[in-house]
C-alpha cells in the first residue's frame, strides 16, 4: 500500500468523521474504581460536576451509580468529595 503524498490530503488536515467517548469502552484501563458510601453520601454532587468522563449517573439530584463502560479509576470523584463518601478501592478486589 503506497502512502499519500501531500497533494492527496484534505487542505487543513480535515478529518471525515470523528469519534466520541462514547463509542469507546475505556473502563477497561482502570486499576482502581470509585466505591461509594451511600451513608456518609449527602448527594452534594460535586463528583458529578468534577468527572472527566461523565461517569457518574443521578438522578433526581442524587448520586446513583458510576458508568463502568467509562470511568477510567482517575479518582476525581474521591479527591473532590468534601466528606470522603467515595474511596478508590483495586479494581481486582471488587466483587460483582
């Protein structure tokens, strides 16, 4: 397969289509995974607010669950908590 020259690519670098995060399963590269405390939890959510990846799930203005398919362990949503309601637990330790 010849590789294109410069003459055969868009002006601008375009790209045709783009992906979203959503297409992509990038829970997988986690070590860690947030656990929450449903009663220390006052659903201040403020880890919604702070999480990258959208990961965390409400409704009626309370905390719910935590997206698997996304949440990459960063531990935002730990480091935020004003009340320490979630800890970052080793993915390999958590039982389903």
């Amino acid at each position: 397969m010849a590789l294109k020259g410069w003459r055969d690519i868009p002006i601008g670098s375009v790209i045709p289509g783009g992906g979203t995060s959503v297409e992509y399963n990038t829970g997988g590269w986690r070590s860690h995974r947030p656990k929450l405390d449903r009663e220390k939890c006052n659903d201040c959510l403020l880890c919604w607010m702070m999480c990258p990846d959208s990961s965390i799930h409400t409704e009626n203005a309370k905390l719910t669950s935590f997206d698997w398919d996304h949440c990459k362990g960063c531990g935002i949503c730990a480091e935020v908590c004003p009340i320490t309601a979630i800890d970052m637990v080793e993915e390999a330790l958590v039982e389903e």
